[in-house]
C-alpha cells in the first residue's frame, strides 16, 4: 500500500469524521433552539369558510400555538364565552384586530384586550366593562369589518376598538393551508423553513447590518409596506373606506369608535414607516375618526426587548401592557361620557 494511498485514505476518513461531527454539532445545536425559541406555525387553528372572510378560527379550540395555550371560545375567538348581550349596567367594548390583537406569543390573559378589561373595571370603578378579543390571525381591515358588521354590531356594544398595524392592509390570502395540520415532528425538523438556526442566523445578520445602517430591516419589507400608502392605487386607498364605514356605522348605532394605530416593533425613533404612519392619521382627522397613535408610547425603548422571540417580532406581553395602558388612558374621558357622544 502506497504512502499516497493511505494518506489520501486518512484524509478522506478525517473529513467525513469533520462532516459528521459537524452535522451533529447543528442538529443539537438546532434541537436547542427548538427548546427554548416556539414555532410559528399556526397551522390547525383555523379553517376555511366560504364567507368574505375567507378563513376563521376554529371554535372550541385547545392547543398550544408559538410557545403558549390557545384556548377558542364557542363563537372561535380566543376569549371567554360572550354573552348574547351585555349584562346589566356592564359596558361592552369589542376590539377588532389581527394577531398582534389575538396575541400571538402572548399568554390570553396578557393579550391587550385582556389587560384592558382589567385596567377598565379599575380606573373606571364603580362602572362594570367586559372587553372582547376579535383578533384573527391575518386579518385585514376588510376581515376585520366583516367581523365588525356581522358579528360584533348587532351585539350594541358601547364602543368598538380597531386595533390597526400597517400590515392591515395587505390583501386576503385565500391560499394559505390554514386548516391543514402540521406535520410530524421529524418531518418538520428537517424542514428549512421550520429551522430556527437559519432564523436566528438571520436575525443576527440583520442586526449587524442595521449596526452601521440603521434604516435598513429586509430586502424590500418597509419599500413594499410603505408603497401600500403612498402609491394612488395601493391597497390602502381600497381598505380606508372600510374604516370609514366602520366609524359611520358606529355613530349611527350610538356606538364609540377608536381607530387603535399599532406601531409595528422596529426601530421606533428612526421608525422607517413613520410616513404612513402620518398618512393613516391624516386620514382620521380629515374624517373626524377617533384614534390614537400608540408610536409616541414606545419612543426611547428597546424593540427587540419587545418581541415573542429571536424570530418573532410580535409585540410581547410588554409591549401588549402598553398598548392597554395607552387605550385605556385614550378611553378614560370618553367612556365617561353619554354614548351618543361617541366617535367624534
């Protein structure tokens, strides 16, 4: 046997040992990461309809989604059960919204609507208030007033609460597999886009490059959520009406409106979307919607001491004690007040 040969042989045996500890070095590495950073697939949670609303949550659901308990009511919201109307002497506020709204990451009784009921039934003692969480995962503003008019209307509450982020504004997705159930654990650890070292990896990339360039986040993610504002026939232009609609309806009924505008969690003192930001309020003013944007709340803070997770930049637990904090500071006169008065 020839000195070249058995080199070549050792050289060879000493890189498939590299490649193997390697691979097993990212696996438990990865299997880490799993035990402490949650998935965030939803799947199983909803299912399709053949309502506009094109998707909604399964009722009576239980299950334990991105880290935390998901638990639907009858009437598939994540909530107690809803009375068929309001109690004696107790307010009914709805608060229409996405995930940021459900909660996403967010134990349920530390979802803003949550927080609110309790905030309300304190500062507002002796009156008595029951606050709904009619969050869905990717909603829109058109899903959202659907949810309004068909569901949340006819029920008289006394004020409704949009909870608004600049994503609302995207169209319906119809294709998403919501009601597919996820797959098997060994399937989805070799799956890229389960994987949370490429997330994490990710993440950290982003961060460095926003070191020494701080308007940057994604390719093309504040280009495509600004161009939903400014462009004429972007889709804000076809969704602001359902808003307007909503604020009509709600001062016709006697019903409060608030237009909740919630700040996406990046950067909030070189916010890259302040200009829609001012495009959305302008729009209020011009129609006398009542709003209140929560930006200003979280100047001078720490985003990303304000996600879910590593790869999740939902608002956390803190992030959702400011936005009920804020709301219900926004309320505290208006809730004192005849609601006739409402949404002016």
């Amino acid at each position: 046997m020839s000195s070249a040969y058995r080199l070549s042989r050792v050289l060879i045996i000493n890189i498939v040992l590299v490649t193997v500890l390697l691979a097993l070095t990212l696996l438990g590495f990865e299997l880490v990461l799993r035990a402490v950073i949650p998935s965030m697939d939803f799947r199983g949670l909803s299912q399709r309809t053949d309502d506009p609303v094109a998707v909604k949550m399964k009722p009576n659901a239980d299950m334990n989604l991105g880290g935390v308990r998901v638990v639907t009511n009858s009437d598939g919201y994540r909530d107690r059960e809803f009375a068929s109307a309001p109690d004696a002497g107790e307010k009914l506020i709805g608060v229409v919204g996405d995930s940021v709204t459900f909660g996403q990451g967010v134990p349920q009784d530390l979802t803003y609507p949550a927080l609110m009921e309790k905030r309300l039934n304190t500062v507002l003692a002796p009156q008595r208030f029951r606050v709904w969480n009619l969050g869905v995962c990717g909603y829109n503003t058109e899903q959202e007033y659907y949810v309004f008019k068909s569901f949340l209307l006819p029920r008289k509450p006394t004020w409704v609460v949009m909870g608004y982020n600049l994503h609302n504004s995207q169209p319906i997705n119809k294709r998403e597999p919501t009601d597919e159930p996820q797959a098997s654990w060994m399937r989805r650890l070799f799956d890229p886009s389960e994987s949370r070292t490429l997330a994490v990896l990710k993440t950290r990339v982003g961060a460095l490059i926003r070191f020494f360039k701080p308007d940057w986040y994604a390719s093309s993610f504040v280009a495509n959520i600004n161009d939903m504002y400014t462009y004429p026939d972007g889709y804000w232009e076809r969704r602001k009406r359902f808003i307007a609609d909503a604020h009509t309806e709600c001062k016709t009924a006697g019903v409060g409106f608030t237009l909740a505008i919630l700040p996406i969690m990046v950067n909030f003192d070189q916010y890259p979307f302040l200009q829609s930001n001012h495009i959305i309020i302008d729009f209020c003013k011009a129609n006398g919607i009542d709003y209140i944007d929560l930006l200003p709340f979280f100047k001078g803070k720490d985003y990303t001491r304000l996600h879910v997770s590593l790869i999740d930049s939902h608002a956390n637990k803190d992030a959702q004690a400011i936005f009920a904090d804020a709301i219900v500071g926004h309320l505290n006169d208006r809730l004192s007040l005849p609601a006739s008065g409402a949404g002016s």
